[in-house]
C-alpha cells in the first residue's frame, strides 16, 4: 500500500515500470484505464497538447515540401505511464481488384 502511494515520477515507481516485460507492458495497455492513470489531470493535457504540436509541425513540413527530398517520419505519441511503445501497423499491398475498384468509386462510368 505503501509504494503504490508514491508519486509516479518516484525511482520507486519508475524502476517498477521498467522491471515490466514487454508482454506486461502490451497488457498493460490493452487493460489499462487511463482515467485512473498516475499522471495529473495537467500531465495528461500537457502530452497531449504535446502530441498535437507534434502532428502539426509533421503536417506542416509534409505539406510544405516538394516531394523531392527524403520525407520524414510521423512522430511518435509521448510516452505514457504503464503503456508501452507503439508497435508499429503493417500495412497491406494494394491489390489489383482493390485498385480496380478505387478507381471505379473515383471515375464512374470510367475505362479500366
């Protein structure tokens, strides 16, 4: 009972968390409520704040480019207490039927 008093930010509480194995700390995020979380009210707001100043400056960069040169990577959401790092989304090929099928929705009554 004790240590679950301390302050997130504690060594206590900061070596716990990283004692967790990957696959607590998946569960952990699955699981998790963040509206009982650790962190403040103000905490919370401030990463997300964070995280949107972050997507914009992204997107303005990728709006303002030419195409030309090396495109950067999205950023990141902060870190929050007992989540762990995102694992990034394989994405799927493009099929031909699916291709087909975008360009009918784009251009009816179109030529394949």
């Amino acid at each position: 009972m004790l240590i679950q008093g301390l302050p997130p930010q504690s060594l206590t509480m900061t070596a716990l968390r990283n004692a967790l194995s990957p696959e607590e700390l998946e569960e952990q995020s699955q699981n998790g409520r963040p509206e009982e979380g650790r962190w403040s009210m103000d905490q919370q707001l401030l990463a997300g704040i964070t995280d949107a100043l972050r997507d914009l400056q992204y997107i303005t960069v990728v709006a303002n480019s030419d195409g030309k040169g090396r495109k950067p990577k999205r950023p990141e959401p902060m870190r929050r207490p007992g989540v762990g790092a995102a694992v990034p989304k394989k994405r799927e090929s493009l099929t031909d039927a699916h291709a087909d099928f975008l360009f009918n929705m784009i251009n009816p009554g179109g030529a394949a």
